[in-house]
C-alpha cells in the first residue's frame, strides 16, 4: 500500500493490491548531485503529471519503493522476490508521485490469501520507512544481510500489547524523531570516542576563528579570507519575503529604543547627545556594520551600562568643568584603539571560556529586562492618565473656552448665557478642538478618560496577536503558503491593526515621539567635536582611565551576543567573524566620538529576534510531520534596510507619529519571551516547579541526576540575581561587564561540584586540551592501562594465568559486528568464504554493544594479579561476540 516518506504506515489505510510507494531521501552515493539527473529524457513529462502537489512533501533526490501484491490462480504457495535497480528509472504510472523507482517488491499468493498479503505488503513497506534498513537494502550483497537487517529492526521495535490501545486510531507521530546513530553503529573505544571529540571541538574553535594564530591581525585577516567567498551570497541570499517581514518587524523593533535612548541620553547629559543623535548614529552604525561585519546577522543598538557610563562622564565634566563632548572624544579614541590592539592580538580567542553557563545568564537578564521594561512603561502610562472611577472627584473639572471660541456654538450648549464653563463631560481634546479652550479645575489631574484602559487593549492585544500568529505556521487552517506569509508578518499585522483600532477610538494614547529637524539637538554643538574646546592638553591622557572601563563594557557586551548569535543550535553554514566584528565596532565608536554620537554595540534581544525572523523550516514533512529546522537565511541586506530607513525615519515623522507608543511596549513584551524560547536554563527554571511525572522528555534528565540539575539551575538562578542587582542601580551598573567576567570564574569552579560529563550536558565543556585533566581522577589513561595489565601478542591476544596451571588466551578489543560495508565494498562482520552469519548475534551486537574496551583491560588486568586462592573461588565471565564461522 502508499506509505508516506517518513515514518510508519497510517494505521487507518488500506492497501491496495496494485502499488505503493515509499519514498526516501537521498544519499551521495546512489545518485547524482541532481537526483535524477540520468533519467531518460522520455520520462521528463512525469514531472508533469500525478500527484505533483505532493511533490514539494517528498526530498529533492528522493527514490521510491514499490510493494505490489496479490492473489493468482496458478500458485499453490506464496512467493516473493526484491528486485534492486542499477539505477533508479520511471515507471510510468506505476507510482502515484513522479518520483523514480529503486526497488520492486512482488509478493503474489493463492487464492483466499489476500489478508496475509496485505500484511506482508504493508511490514515490507515498514521496513523501507526505516532509515537503517534501507541502508541495509542498498548495500546488502546476499539475503543473509537482508535477514540481518531484519533482526536488528525487529530489536528496535516498540510493542503495543493487545488492549492498551484501539487499533482503529490513528496513531500520531512523535513530538521529535530520535536519531538512529546509534543504531547505526558504535564507537568501539571510549578513549577514542573521547580523542575524536577533543579534537573535533578544537577543529571546530580553529574555523570560528576563536584560536590564536600567532601573529599581528591573524585573526582578523583569517575572518576576511573565510567570509569573503560568501559576501556576494550574503546580498542574494535577502531576497523573499520572508527577509521582507523581518524588516518590516525589526525596523520598529530598533526604531523604538533607539528614540527612547535618545531621550534617555539627552536628559544625562542636558541634550549634549539626544533623540537626532541617536537616529544620526543608528544610520552610520547600522550600514557600516551591515557592509563589513564578519556576523551580519547581529544587530547594534544602544545599552543600558553605555547610558549610565555617559551619565557619570557627564556628572564628572561638569563638576571640574570641562567640556564633556571633547572629553568624551578623547575617551573614545582610547577605547577604539584599545580595542584595535585586542583585536590584532586575537583577543577574541578567550570568547572561547564563555559557556551556555554566562551565555544564557546573559540572555534571559537581557529578556528578563525586556520583558520587564514593557509592563513598567505600560503602568508608567496608568500613573500618568490614571483611569477615575468616581465621578463625583472629577466634575471639579471643566473646560473654560477661549478668547477665540465661537459664540453660536456655546450658544447651542445646553449650559445658560451666563455661564463660562462648558460642562465637566467635555473631554480635553472637544474642549480644545471644538471651544478653544482649557481644562481647569481640581479634577482634571484625575480626568483622562480611557486613556490608560486603551493603552492596556492595545499593548496586551499586540503581544497575543503577533504570538498566535507567528505560531500560525502549524496550523490546520489555509494552505501552507498562507499559514507562512501569516507566520512571517504576524508582528507587522499585529502593529497595523493595533494603530487601526487606536485611530478607531481616536483616544489621545501617547505616541511615538521622533525628531523632525534634521540638525544636532543642542544648539551650541556641530556635527564635529574639537580636540578640547577649552580643555587642558592632559585631559586626553586622563581619558585613558575611563576608557579602560568603557573597553570592557564594550568587548564583553559585544562578544556575549556573538557567541549567543553563532551557536551550533542555529546551523549557521557561513559561519562568523568575531575579530572581524570587533575590529567594526572599534573603528564605529572612534568615528561616533568624533561625531559626538552615541556609541552602539551588539543588542542581544534585537539580535536574537533578527536570527528567529529568519529561521527556514523544511516544505518536504510527510503529512502529521513536525516541518524540520533547517537553518538561518543568512544575509546583509535586512541588517542594512533597517539602519537606511531608521536614518531616514526624520522625513517620515508624520506616519511614525501615529504610532501608539503601548503598541511598540507590545513588541518589547513578544521580544523578550520570543528570546526566551530554547533557552535550557529557563526550561530548567521550569522544572523546579514542575512534578517529575510532568516533566518533559528532555535529553539532559535522561543522563544528568535531577538534583543535580536542580543544583545547577540554582547556581545560575543566584548568579542571575546579582547581575539583575547589579544592573538595576545606577550607582553598581557600570560593573556589570566586569561581573560577566565573575561569572566565567563561578563556571569555573563547578568543575569541582559537577563531574565533566554532567557539565559537558548541561553546559559546555572549558578549553583544556590536556587529557589527564579532562579525565575524571578515577579514569587511567589509554597508555598507563596497557603499561599496568598484560601485553597483547602479536595476534591481539591476551594470555590469562588461571589457578589450575591452564592459561586463558582472549581478545584485548571485543569483535563488534556491524551490517556495513567498507570503503572497498566488502560487507564488514561476514565471512564471504562461508556466507553464513548469526542473526542472534547481530541483535545481541545492537542490544549490548556498550561494553568498552577500557573497562575490559582494567578487569582483565586485575584479574591478571589476583592470588590464586582467589582465582579458584570465583569464576571469569568474558563477554566475547564473534560471528558463527
């Protein structure tokens, strides 16, 4: 019967007697680059016909299997046959979906067999659904490795007994698909297994970049000669439209904070540095940083440390009196070459000893702020147009018109001539618009109808849309391209119909507030800071003490969401550039200094947001399967777009103007969660609430003891806390970088708590390439175990002295079975000479395989040396699996 590509048969299809089809993906050594590439050119119009809608389900190069079956009168006895092609051709109508066919299973009986058949034809088509088997299927030379191939499916099957669950549902697919590496095959040596991965991982921080070369500007020169093949790509890559709604998103996502921090700034330091600033600065840093960076995919914006370290230059410039923008130009330039000489020493190498530990303590603060931000803007709302419940407090308040109110209109009120005051229930704008006038009165600081209520509506109403639709993608309603343009442009939908509903209302909620003006904000500046502008020459020798600070403040954050930004779990295929990096955002503040601008560094919120709007999931999931995360649309040209029009956001004043400022807190409150998802110390944070038989299958608990888990989650939950403290006064947050560095130490010491496997599990492991120090104190290395026990001869043996006077001669490393073939094509675990194998011991192989030869040594090596008296009370129990010869 029709099998989907991916997965069991459907427990609710009948098969049909005629054929089926069972798709698989492709590998590089069936087909060609192309897939079918050699099929004949009279079978190209099937590409055209059958189930062509189906085809985007199904993997590019993918093969079919086809499983027919059915009664004939000649037959006495049932008979099969496997038929595998050459080369995968068109079999016309055969299949239902143009796909080219590899294998034919024919499976034809007597009369009144039909039922068996079908059974039969529908456990073939498991089979070929098994991405061992049919690994098996294409390489098996005789029908013991099919059978052996069965055996191994047969160990891996789960069984529903009879009764626990009803045979006429449809069973649904799993959340996640387990990996079959192990399967597949195991190492036959820890100590190798443990080589490999020290090596893989120092193979892997030399192509981050995140190893010292040696040399001046190493580092640097290596992130230009990697990123340069894929910068054409980088331009290619922004064009769909899935970069066009992250834009659009983003553009807000970074318009917002980039004001606010303006305004921010320009309060601490009396409008030296403001709104225009800021905006002036997000146009430079943006599209330069768009254009060089080694990371596109990060995204510069202003941070709070920055904003109180401006504030105490400022405070400190005006106690002394010295001009604070030339000041500040000289602690600029220092940091900017501080920074140039870490980035010509590699300096971005030691990123490597910031772990998932300080990383995600990074991350959820940051989102914690976001999150936080939002609803203390919101309240800050509720304080300032408090909503009245007592009418009797507010009919104090009333309008008194003015010079130029019109005489027939008061006269069509409903209050007497003699009266001057239009009536309390004349809200501030009709009394304004319509009688020219003012409210006055006692009430009226009490007197804003509905402004906080609908700036609630609209800030809680943004989140749950911008969060059901993005969700929307696996949905059952519309068709899948629908469900992703929803997906795509969830926040931008939910902006516009917020703004629809508040222009609806026409209540007077606050509104973004942008410069229209394009000039500096303080009238006694230019776009140019001199040298000292009255300063003495020394204060630029001076300035080196706060540039020191500003350095770490600048490298830390920077670096912080750089690694967050290039980890593994995103599938970056261009990889990053953190010298690179560095060596942009040194070169930006040197020339924003000049320019009396603010200085902008990675945002990790933004950043993060900006990697999730472009994440791709796979179209070819068979029908029940979750789509597959395949990576990141990796390009420049969204980074750059959003820095153009945020530059250019002075000439549209009127349209952002119309944008309710609780619609943009909205969108601070889904970025925070939204960077919150796949974090796994929030999911532990979870756990601690969270009954054991609640809790979710996560890898981590499988191997890590749950106090344990527990017991990390509480270590990061304190070290959280006091960056949290130390952030949120002004007088401590300018130690916040150097409290990331603290961190890194607490990571260190858990070395001494935690074992290194459980670490390596729940966090990631420090750069020590030294074995003995990575190994555990109860482990011996490879070499000490061979010079301690006894030496193999010449044939791998290993010669036993039992207590009798007889010796025992056994292998030193177990024989290990395995249904695959080599790179000369010769079926490793058979012996061709004979042509039999053992099924028992192929399923035994993939049940208990996990002895390792280490531990085997060392017991053969204390058994070695046990005294005799010992040896005769106690029996040796040797696990050897060999093939039946």
């Amino acid at each position: 019967g029709t099998q989907h590509p991916h997965g069991a048969p459907d427990a609710n299809f009948d098969p049909s007697p005629s054929a089926g089809t069972i798709a698989r993906n492709q590998s590089g050594d069936r087909l060609d680059a192309h897939g079918v590439s050699k099929v004949n050119s009279s079978h190209a119009s099937l590409a055209t016909r059958g189930n062509t809608n189906f085809m985007r389900k199904i993997p590019h190069g993918s093969e079919a299997a086809n499983i027919l079956v059915g009664e004939v009168s000649f037959l006495t006895k049932p008979i099969s046959a496997l038929v595998r092609l050459n080369e995968a051709v068109f079999l016309g109508d055969l299949t239902e979906v143009p796909v080219p066919t590899r294998f034919i299973f024919l499976h034809m009986g007597p009369p009144g067999c039909l039922a068996s058949l079908h059974e039969n034809g529908r456990a073939m088509a498991t089979l070929f659904a098994d991405e061992v088997f049919h690994e098996v299927a294409y390489k098996a030379q005789k029908n013991e490795h099919l059978l052996a191939g069965m055996d191994e499916f047969l160990d891996a099957v789960t069984v529903l007994p009879p009764g626990e669950w009803d045979p006429s549902i449809r069973i649904e697919p799993p959340a996640l698909i387990p990996s079959q590496d192990k399967r597949k095959g195991q190492k036959k040596n820890e100590i190798l297994d443990e080589v490999d991965e020290e090596e893989e991982e120092l193979k892997m921080r030399e192509l981050a970049g995140l190893t010292r070369t040696g040399r001046l500007f190493g580092g640097l020169i290596n992130d230009i000669k990697r990123k340069a093949p894929w910068y054409l790509s980088d331009y290619t890559d922004g064009f769909s439209m899935q970069s066009v709604a992250t834009f659009f998103f983003l553009y807000f996502a970074c318009l917002t904070p980039i004001v606010t921090f303006g305004g921010l700034l320009g309060e601490a330091t009396d409008n030296r540095i403001a709104a225009m600033e800021s905006l002036v600065a997000g146009l430079i840093c943006g599209v330069v940083y768009g254009l060089c960076s080694g990371q596109p995919l990060t995204i510069l914006g202003s941070t709070g440390p920055v904003l109180v370290f401006e504030s105490i230059v400022f405070d400190f410039c005006s106690r002394v009196e010295w001009d604070y923008l030339s000041f500040r130009l000289w602690i600029g330039l220092w940091c900017g070459l501080i920074l140039l000489i870490l980035v010509a020493v590699d300096a971005s190498a030691l990123v490597c000893y910031i772990t998932r530990f300080t990383e995600e303590n990074f991350a959820t603060l940051i989102a914690f702020i976001f999150i936080y931000k939002a609803i203390e803007k919101v309240a800050h709302i509720g304080v300032k147009y408090p909503m009245e419940f007592h009418v009797d407090r507010i009919k104090n308040c009333t309008c008194e018109p003015g010079e130029m109110w019109n005489e027939t209109m008061w006269n069509n009120n409903t209050l007497d001539d003699t009266s001057s005051m239009v009536p309390w229930n004349a809200s501030g704008i009709e009394c304004n618009a319509t009688f020219n006038g003012t409210m006055v009165g006692d009430g009226c600081k009490h007197y804003y109808p509905d402004i906080f209520l609908l700036s609630l509506i609209l800030f809680v109403g943004t989140f749950i849309i911008s969060t059901t639709m993005k969700d929307f993608k696996g949905a059952t309603f519309f068709p899948t391209k629908v469900r992703t343009f929803i997906s795509d442009f969830a926040v931008i939908i939910a902006i516009l119909l917020m703004v629809g509903l508040d222009m609806l209302f026409g209540i007077n909620t606050p509104k973004l507030d942008v410069p229209g003006d394009f000039q500096p904000t303080w009238k006694g500046r230019t776009w140019l800071i001199p040298f000292f502008n009255g300063n003495a020459w020394w204060t630029s020798l001076v300035a080196i003490v706060p540039a020191i600070l500003a350095t770490i403040l600048v490298f830390m954050d920077q670096q912080i969401t750089a690694v967050i930004i290039n980890r593994k779990e995103f599938k970056l295929k261009k990889g990053g550039g953190y010298h690179l990096d560095l060596f942009c955002v040194a070169i930006l503040i040197m020339v924003n200094s000049v320019m009396g601008l603010p200085w902008f560094v990675a945002a990790t919120v933004l950043s993060i947001n900006h990697v999730n709007s472009l994440k791709q999931e796979s179209e070819c999931a068979a029908p029940g399967e979750k789509p597959q995360f395949l990576g990141v649309q990796e390009n420049r040209l969204t980074h750059i777009l959003i820095f153009i029009f945020i530059g250019l956001s002075v000439v549209m004043t009127p349209i952002l103007r119309a944008i309710p400022m609780p619609v943009l807190f909205g969108v601070f409150l889904y970025m925070g969660i939204s960077a919150l998802r796949g974090l796994q110390f929030f999911d532990r944070i979870l756990l601690l609430f969270m009954p054991v038989k609640y809790q979710p299958d996560y890898t981590f608990l499988r191997q890590v003891p749950l106090k344990k888990v527990h017991l990390f989650t509480l270590v990061q939950l304190i070290c959280l806390s006091v960056l949290w403290i130390v952030k949120s006064f002004s007088q401590t947050s300018i130690l916040f970088p150097i409290m990331l560095v603290v961190m890194m130490g607490v990571r260190k010491l858990l070395d001494f708590v935690f074992t290194q496997s459980e670490l390596k599990i729940l966090d990631d492991p420090l750069p020590d390439f030294s074995r003995k120090k990575r190994m555990g104190d109860d482990e011996v290395p490879d070499d000490d175990v061979e010079n301690t026990g006894p030496k193999p001869d010449k044939d791998g043996m290993v010669t036993i002295p039992l207590a009798n006077g007889n010796v025992m001669r056994v292998p030193v490393i177990p024989i290990n079975i395995s249904e695959e073939m080599n790179a000369s094509g010769i079926w490793k675990g058979m012996d061709h000479s004979d042509g039999h194998t053992n099924g028992d011991s192929a399923r035994k192989r993939g049940n208990k395989s996990d002895a390792k030869s280490a531990e085997e040594r060392r017991r053969l090596s204390m058994m070695a040396e046990e005294d005799e008296e010992d040896n005769t009370d106690q029996a040796i129990s040797i696990k050897v699996t060999t093939p039946q010869l």
